[in-house]
C-alpha cells in the first residue's frame, strides 16, 4: 500500500503573483491523464513500478524533464486505472498546522 498526501491549492505565493487556481480534483485528474514531468504521484509509481512495467524515465524537450514516454506512460495510467483507489479529504490548512504567510 502506498500513500500519497498532497495539497492543493498550495501556498499563495509571497511575490504577489495570484493564488492557484488548481482544486484537488483538478490535481487528481492530472495525476492520471498527464505524465511524470508534472506529477510526483505518477513519478513515484512509475519508479516503483518501472522494473515490473518494463518502462524507464527518459528525458524530454531541452533535457531538465522526465517522462516514461509515450508508451510507458500510458502503461502506467493502464495500471493505475486498475489498481489504484483514490480518495480524498479536506483539511483546513490551521487544522494541518500548516501556516501561510499574509500580505
């Protein structure tokens, strides 16, 4: 069993960019249609399960991304879509202990 613990939206950010707008379901829905580069759940999974899959990260574009490519990845959403259950709860970000700076 593994388990993965994220947030979202994250901190605003302190250079007075706006906030995300990302939800956890928005967060969710990219974990299992995207691919490595912008998820570590899909990143951590795929690397567990790399050698059992027969898929291996590969660099993409100028070099700084990795990806299992297009058939690996698509190899691993096939395992997630079988063998992963997600689910979610809220949590206020004072109930967490988390604490965000205020302008």
């Amino acid at each position: 069993m593994l388990l993965y613990v994220g947030i979202s939206p994250k901190a605003p950010p302190s250079n007075g960019r706006p906030p995300s707008r990302q939800t956890i379901r928005s967060r969710i829905r990219y974990h299992y249609r995207g691919n490595a580069a912008g998820s570590t759940l899909r990143l951590t999974l795929g690397s567990l399960l790399a050698k059992d899959l027969g898929i291996d990260l590969r660099r993409v574009g100028s070099g700084k991304r990795l990806t299992f490519g297009r058939e690996g990845e698509k190899q691993l959403t096939e395992w997630m879509a079988e063998h992963a259950q997600v689910t979610w709860a809220g949590v206020s970000a004072r109930l967490a202990g988390l604490e965000f700076p205020t302008r």
